[in-house]
C-alpha cells in the first residue's frame, strides 16, 4: 500500500481569500483493527467519546452496519458534523471532522479516532471551509 | 465578498499515489436564498432529491434546527453520505457530498443543490478520497 505515513498536510492554508472560520478534517486510516471496524456499537460510542474530547456537543448520531462487512456512522453536531465509514476488509476507514465555531478541537477528536481504531498508518487534510466574511459561526442553539 | 465565482478545484487530481475510488465534493453556496437555507423541511426534501439524481440511495435522514436561524440536513448514503449546514443570515451554505462507488454521480446532486438553494455564486473543490488499492468500494448491502 503506497501511502503516506501519518501525514499532516493543510492543503489550503495558502489561500488568503477567505476568513477561515471552518476547519474541515479529512482523515483516512489505514491498517486498523478489522474488528472495531465492523463493530457498529463500539463505532457510534467512538464518535461520541470523540466528539467530547473536541468539546463539541452531539445533538444526533446514526448508523447503519452494511453486509458483509462495513459501518457507517454519522454524528450531527451543534458546530456540525463527524462522519465514519470502514471497510474492515481492507483495515481502512474515512473520517470527516466539520467544525465552525471557535470552542470546537477537531484535533483532538482526529487523534482520539485513530488510537481507538488502532491505525498504523493515517493521512490527514485540513481544509479550510470558505464562508463569507459576515458569518459569525458560532454554536447555534437547538429549537 | 471576495470568493471565486463558481470555481470548481480538483485539488487532488496530481497525486499519482491513490487509487481513487473515494470521490467528495466540498462546496461552499453564496448568495443563497434566505428563506430556502432557514427551510428545514425543504433542505430535507432537497438533499433526497439530491441523492437521488445522483443514482444514491438514502438510508437514513437526519436534521436539525437551530436558533434563530440556521439548519443541519444530513443524508446516510449506501454509499457515503450527504450533508448539508445553512448560515441564511449570510445567505451561506457549506455542502458535503462524499461517495464511493462507480455508480454514483455526485457532481448531479451538486448541480442540483446549486439551484435548488439559488446560488448566486459557488466553489466546488473534488477531493479524491484514498482508500487502499484493494478497498471495493462499491454499494453494500444493508443489514
């Protein structure tokens, strides 16, 4: 498998157009442990434990186990969302952690996904969500 | 507001070093339609629309709204998932459009979202995903 080893790459920090209010993480780990990868419970509490430690609030999560193998699972947060999707046939999953707001860590929810899953091997990419300057992106409260 | 006008990045194109199977599209709508980003149930209609023009199938939907303004709208795929998060006091939307799979068409749930929101102006980055070479990727199964 031709991959970068535990790359951090910011692959938009260069752009001076925007206010960089949104930080969107896209995570792939690879070489993970193919039972927690396949374990829909283990998955969903995952995502919780992880978004707390990023000090985000989780207002709903879903999940659906695919068969043979395979579980998606999606927490909708107030400072918006974390997503999982694995292939335990292939020890890989990708993560996406969206945040807006200032009060929100995604790093610490990146680094917490990848010690539970177990992956050896994990690629990251920041980037940077463009909105426009007026948007205040803050932590809404739920109706 | 200083932002490209309907710019579409692939910003990953160059890398010979993945396979990519994984497509996900980030895209940023400015000059929405107030009323359309406040619209909870229209975001939900419009994000099944979506998915569906796109070949996708919706397993779950979830959303929520917040206070004063603003909706989360988030679509469980058979092949990835959809999302959608609305800033209407900026007439700002940040959209998710992650699939895997060869028979999905993400670029029409896109072009679709595009109008449906009004979109005066938008910036679409395709991100290539990197599973391991020998990830399927294909639509699974639900259990």
């Amino acid at each position: 498998m031709d991959v970068p080893k535990n790359q951090i790459v910011n692959s938009f920090s260069n752009d001076e157009k925007f206010i960089h209010q949104g930080k969107h993480l896209l995570l792939e780990l690879y070489k993970c442990d193919y039972e927690k990868l396949n374990d829909e419970s283990f998955l969903r509490c995952s995502l919780n434990r992880a978004a707390k430690l990023a000090n985000a609030t989780v207002l709903n999560l879903i999940s659906n186990k695919f068969d043979p193998q395979g579980v998606t699972a999606i927490a909708l947060l107030a400072e918006s969302h974390i997503s999982i999707h694995t292939w335990p046939e292939s020890n890989y999953s990708a993560v996406d952690i969206f945040t807006c707001g200032q009060n929100m860590v995604p790093e610490l929810a990146s680094q917490y996904l990848i010690k539970a899953l177990r992956a050896k091997e994990h690629y990251l990419r920041v980037v940077d969500r463009n909105p426009p300057v007026e948007v205040p992106c803050q932590t809404r409260t739920v109706v």
